[in-house]
C-alpha cells in the first residue's frame, strides 16, 4: 500500500475517532447529575457526620441541585466546600459515567469534649483542631470542664504549641496532652472519665470508678505529661491492687518523681 494511502487512512480513522469522542463528550455534558454515592469514613466509634447529614448540607448549599447538568458540575468548589466543615479531615469528590459521582469523605477523631465556663462545648480532634458540638451526635471520650474561660472556636492546639507567645497563657494545648495521651493508652482511658480546670491552673483528674481525685497540675510538654502517667500507672499497678480504691482521697502527681497520697478519713 502506497504512503499517501496509509497517510489518508490514518488521518480519517483519526478523524473519527476524535469525532465520536466529541459527540459522546457532548452527550455524557448533557447528562442530568443524579444523587452522589455518598461514603463517610469514621477513625474509631465516634462519627459526628453520617452520609445523609452530608447529603442534606450539600444541598442547602446548592452544591448540587435536581436536574442538573454534569457540565455545570464544579468538583473543586464542592471539595473546598465539604472540607470547610468541622468534623471533615479530609475528602475526596469524582465524577463516574452516566451521570453519577462520588464523594468520600474522612471524618476527625474526637478525643476530647469541652466544656467552658459559660456552658458552650466542643470537641477536641486527635490533631489538635476544635470542633463545634451538635445536638445530633455524641462522641464517649474524656470530658473537660472547670475553670475554661479562653477562645475555644476555630482554634488548634497543635498551632498554640508551636507558637511561643501563646502556649504559656493558653490552656488548650495542655488538654490536647493530657487527652491524647489518656485516649492513646489501653489502661487509662477506660478508668479516666473527666478533667477538671481549677482555678489555679491545676488540672484534676476524676476516676470512673472509686471517689478521688488525682492532681495532675500542668501538662506543659510532653515529657510531663507522660512522666506524671507513667507514674500514676504504675501507682495503679502496685499500689491499689492491696490498698483498694476506697484507702485514699487524693493522689498528688505535681512533685517530681512522686506520688503523694492522702488517706481518707474515716468520717468521709
């Protein structure tokens, strides 16, 4: 076969390739969107989103609207969306043939629940950021209260430790320790329930089981943090197994390298 032939042969077929392609380019644009298959991927027990609850928001938003075209649809502008809600971590939103798409989405872990002084709550994420309490989901995890007065909104932990000028008059950071060691441990996060803020800036710890307290003081490094439970750990260990619960009122973990115990009296 003669070289212009191949050359005409070629050109054609690509022509009508390229011609198909465009006519079902056109077709697949002028396609109506149907409702997204809708994923919510949840770290742990506790999900502060579910699919329907996304669903419904994307809407209200008019992020997506009955009968609309897959030309119109804008799967940034939906992603930059979904990932400024709170409780998303991260998500990911693709189109499929025939008009449908897909959003997965990654939730925050809450670790920590908040209460400041003024009665408002949120919840603490296992990276740091706040999230804005709902009346539709309720997370088990280890609850603050107490003397909280700060911004708590908008704000990460993470961010306050990393900023010098900050993290000497913040406190939030100090609960981001505290309760990211206690949800990270398989023996204290069952026996520890809440957290008090007292006035002096003392953290106390409340036990789920027995009546006491455990001063904990400040949390301001890791390295405290983890000392102070180390220390309580093995407390807990050797010490109430032939004591019980019952013998003491208070353990006093400020002082470095101790436990301080006080003895309940009998009248208490």
């Amino acid at each position: 076969m003669k070289t212009w032939i191949k050359i005409v042969l070629v050109t054609v077929l690509a022509g009508l390739i390229f011609t198909l392609w465009f006519f079902s380019l056109r077709k697949e644009q002028n396609r109506n969107l149907i409702s997204p298959i809708v994923t919510v991927h949840v770290d742990g027990a506790d999900a502060l989103l579910n699919e329907n609850e996304l669903l419904d928001r994307i809407v209200s938003s008019r992020w997506f609207i009955e009968n609309q075209k897959v030309e119109s649809f804008k799967i940034k502008s939906i992603e930059e969306g979904i990932r400024r809600m709170e409780e998303v971590r991260d998500v990911s939103v693709y189109r499929l043939i025939g008009g449908q798409w897909k959003i997965d989405v990654w939730l925050r872990k809450p670790i920590a629940r908040i209460f400041k002084s003024n009665g408002k709550s949120f919840y603490l994420d296992s990276e740091g950021a706040t999230i804005t309490k709902t009346n539709l989901h309720t997370a088990n995890v280890l609850v603050f209260s107490g003397e909280i007065t700060e911004p708590i909104k908008g704000q990460n932990a993470k961010e306050i430790i990393n900023n010098d000028s900050l993290k000497n008059i913040r406190k939030l950071d100090e609960i981001y320790r505290i309760s990211n060691y206690v949800c990270n441990d398989p023996m204290l996060h069952p026996l520890i329930g809440q957290v008090y803020l007292e006035k002096n800036g003392d953290f106390v710890l409340i036990p789920i089981i027995g009546d006491l307290k455990i001063i904990f003081g400040s949390a301001y490094s890791d390295d405290q943090v983890k000392d102070k439970f180390t220390r309580l750990k093995i407390f807990f260990k050797e010490g109430l197994p032939y004591e019980g619960w019952d013998k003491y009122s208070e353990i006093n973990l400020i002082y470095n390298g101790q436990v301080v115990c006080r003895k309940r009296r009998k009248d208490e």
